[in-house]
C-alpha cells in the first residue's frame, strides 16, 4: 500500500529564531534558507512580516531565494499585518500566508478580552481576506492544546469553509501529553466539517519534553503536516526536532507508514550550520545530531557493532550525512581542496569569503596537524557570519601567576581609532572582559559563558560562546581559537557588537 505524503513544514527561521540569542541577520537566513531548500523541506516559515522591517526584507529576500519550497510568512489575523504578509511572499513560486488567533479560554478572556463569537468572526474574516492575496492559506488556533475541543471544530470547520487550505492545531505552551494530543486530532479529524479539504498540521513545543512524541502521536491519528525547527531550537525549551520527526519516520516507516521527501543526508550540515550561526550548542547526547549519537564506548555494544552494526545501531550514520572524511586537511593543503571540502559541507562562498576564510584555514593549520570538519565549520562561523560593525579586538596581553591576580590589556579598533585599556579580574577570562566593559563605558550583563573543545588533542580549536542581556534581549558571541582567552576576548566583543545593532529595534514576538 502506498504510504501517505507527510509535509514538513520548518519554522526555524520564524519560531526557531525567537529563541533567545538566535537571531539571524539577513546573510545568515538565507544561507540557512539554502540549506533547507537542500533538505527539500516542503515549507520555510521565513519570518513573521509586522514584526520589523528586518524581518519583512528577510523574507522577501527568501521567496525570491529558493524555488523548491513553499515559503510562509506568519500574521495576526489582523489585517494589516495580512497585507504585510502577502508583500512579503509575493515573489515566492508558491506563496503562503499563516494566519492565526488565540482560542483557548484563557487567552480569549485575558489577552484578547474577546468573546468565543468574536474570536470566530475574527478568524472567518482574516482567512477570507488572506485568501484575495493568495491560494495556500494556513490558520492556527493559537493555545489549541488548551482550548475547547468542540470551540476548535467549530472555528477549523469555519476558516475551512471560508478557503484554509491548512489547519494547524499548536500546542503552543507544551501542556499536552502524547495520547491525549493524538486523541485531539483525531477528534478534530472526525468533527471538522470540510476536514477532507484540508490538511492537518501539528506545532508541539518541548517545555516537558514530550514535542517530537505528541507531533507523531499527531502524525499516527491523521495529521499530515509537522510543523518543526532544526535541532528543535525555539522559545523556551524549543520545539518539534525536524530531524528527530524525519528519522524516525524513516526508520519505523512500518509503523507509521507514512513518508516525507526530505534528503536526509542534509540533516547533518544543515544542523552543524544552524547551531554555528545561533551559536546554540548541540548536547553530546542529542538524538540524530549529537556528537555521541553514534558512539559506542561500552565494551559489549562495541563489540557487537564491530560483528553486525545492527546489533547496537537502528540507522546508519550516512543516512543523516555523515561520512569518513577521508580528505586530511593540513597546512600543505591548497585552495582547490580546501573550497572541495567547504562545498561538500554545504558552504557556498563568495570570493572575498572564500579568501577570508582561506586565510583563516592557512593560520589555523600552521599550529594544528589535521583542520577537521567541526573546524571548517568553527572556521566558517566565526569568518562569515559573525560582524565588527563596532568594536574589534587588535590586541591583548594578560599577565598572571598562580599568586596574584590576572592583568589584562586590551586594545580595540573603533572607526579606525585606537582604544588601550587595562584592568584587573578573578581569572584571565574576568580581567579581559572587565577591561572590555571599561573601554566600551558599560558594565555588560554576562549572562553564559561556555567553553568546549572543538576536537581532540591539546592544539584543539577552543570554542567559546557567551551570552549576554540588555533591554530584555539576550545577544550570542561565538569564537573559536586554539588560544581560549583569543576566543573569549572575541564572542564577548560579537555579543557586544550585536547588542550595540540591536538597540532601538523592538519586534512583535507571536508565541505559537
């Protein structure tokens, strides 16, 4: 029998973006864009268009990017914010606009003040306008998972009639368990009048860990979309891992019996490039793309993998895009090799980036043996997508013994002038960052600061991403050197150079 077509719709770049400290600026989404398109992703959610004016560029830029998939733009069914959307997809092959309006009683009675009626009126209205813009119209009933379930079938019955081509029942605040999420699609798939005109489309968030489990509960009682992010980042505890849906459709293709048309050898690059760009790092033990996801340590399970795979291993690491390297990038190695293994990895450079980075590559080889992928991809990071657009670090020397404090002096270029500072701290790390503060006349809110090594031995890159708040936003520096406090010196100036772009923007933050 053949098995049902499952949409995947990735919102990675509208709700994995609201996460806090992944924004992305417009080179960045569409590198991503690029990637997803590689992935064959039925569906890139771009961005939520009234938000700023960033994001309606973003988007734009997007639907004129990539042809595969369908790109989306999210509103309020609100109708400028619905005018809004439709300029920003116009360009697109195939245009959508997702339109959506709270329907849980909580938030009818407290955030919106509106009445069910209203509320039901409202989301007739916002699909019908939609819909003179454009064919493929998307409706969510936001907080469905709290709301009533007879109210839902009323409203999804009413947007279908009026031209949704696409309902989505979110799980907004990751409140619903596996059953009795299932069980509400099911409902919705038997009480919906005209649900065999539309698709059914599932948006789980993660706060109890359960996102990936209630989408194929979805999945399983007849819903047809899942709504996802790469490496499930999103708001809060994130949402549905596309790769973690993807796989295990593929793997328990029995089971489920359905499939999608992703290229899951994608998966692999396309999450490394995410999380190097959001600077949110994967868990070692993350399903699918955590570096121990197919590592045996124990004896017994290595010694059954050694005889038949199958023993301890229920896909192969080439399925998600992982191969042997067997290129050995070193300092003898040429740019022709070097531009081979960036295209292998999914980079796509211009040639002032490919110098950039080329240059980069020579300097780090000349102290490690071996430059491995999770370096190229460190590399890149740090080369292409991070921005001086103030402060740059020149300079910095740190003296200290294992009996008095750490000095650090530091120099920074600003609009080709030159800034000396020096100052005293608890750790090197402490005395760099507090002259930092003093040279750029604030006392940054340091929020995280992590540091791992990029691959083994003990000329590793250092990698070290920090995390830091003003005005209610948390900004992400992420840098990576074979010196540890070279890298910290620069995340903390990356993060300090995006907090300084960002002051005065404020965006509208939809909460699906």
């Amino acid at each position: 029998m053949a098995k049902d077509k499952l949409f995947i719709f990735d919102t990675t770049l509208r709700d994995g973006e609201q996460s806090p400290g992944c924004s992305m600026n417009l080179k960045e989404k569409l590198d991503v864009a690029s990637h997803l398109e590689s992935l064959r992703v039925d569906c890139i959610e771009a961005g939520f268009a009234i938000s700023s004016k960033g994001d309606f560029e973003a988007i734009k830029a997007i639907a004129a990017h990539v042809t595969y998939p369908a790109v989306c733009s999210l509103c309020r069914a609100v109708k400028g914010d619905i005018e809004l959307a439709a300029q920003s997809v116009s360009a697109a092959k195939r245009p959508r606009i997702h339109t959506f309006i709270a329907t849980s009683p909580i938030h009818m009675e407290h955030k919106l003040k509106m009445s069910p009626d209203k509320v039901l009126e409202r989301a007739v209205d916002a699909v019908t306008y939609a819909k003179t813009f454009v064919e493929d119209v998307e409706f969510s009933c936001e907080d469905a998972g709290r709301s009533n379930p007879e109210f839902l079938a009323r409203v999804y019955a009413a947007v279908i009639k009026a031209g949704a081509t696409v309902i989505n029942v979110p799980d907004t605040v990751g409140y619903m368990m596996p059953v009795e999420f299932g069980e509400l699609i099911n409902y919705l798939g038997n009480h919906v009048v005209g649900i065999e005109n539309a698709i059914i489309s599932v948006h789980c968030h993660d706060d109890l860990g359960v996102a990936t489990a209630n989408s194929l509960a979805g999945v399983l009682n007849g819903a047809r979309q899942v709504e996802c992010t790469v490496n499930g980042i999103g708001e809060r505890a994130g949402n549905t891992a596309l790769e973690e849906v993807v796989m295990s459709l593929a793997v328990r293709s029995d089971y489920y019996n359905v499939a999608t048309d992703i290229e899951t050898t994608e998966i692999s690059k396309t999450s490394r490039l995410v999380s190097h760009i959001t600077g949110s790092v994967i868990q070692p033990n993350k399903a699918i793309v955590g570096a121990n996801a197919f590592a045996h340590e124990a004896g017994i399970h290595q010694d059954g993998v050694l005889k038949q795979k199958s023993t301890y291993e229920i896909m192969n690491p080439e399925m998600v895009g992982l191969t042997e390297n067997k290129l050995v990038l070193g300092k003898h190695s040429g740019r022709h090799a070097f531009l081979d293994r960036l295209k292998e990895l999914g980079y796509q450079l211009s040639c002032d980036e490919l110098q950039q980075a080329f240059e980069r590559f020579k300097a780090i080889a000349d102290k490690k043996k071996d430059v491995l992928d999770d370096d190229l991809h460190a590399l890149i990071s740090d080369e292409i997508y991070q921005h001086d657009d103030h402060y740059k670090l020149d300079y910095f020397e740190v003296n200290t013994t294992n009996e008095s404090r750490p000095k650090a002096t530091v120099r920074l270029m600003i609009d080709q002038k030159v800034l000396t500072g020096s100052s005293e701290g608890a750790g090197s790390v402490d005395a760099i960052y507090k002259t930092i503060d003093q040279m750029v006349g604030e006392t940054i809110d340091l929020k995280e600061y992590t540091l791992q090594s990029i691959t083994g031995g003990t000329d590793a890159l250092g990698e070290v991403v920090v995390r830091i708040r003003d005005q209610g936003q948390i900004f992400v520096g992420r840098s990576s050197s074979t010196d540890v406090l070279n890298s910290s010196a620069k995340a903390y100036i990356v993060a300090i150079n995006k907090m300084l772009n960002a002051r005065g923007i404020q965006r509208i933050k939809p909460a699906l």
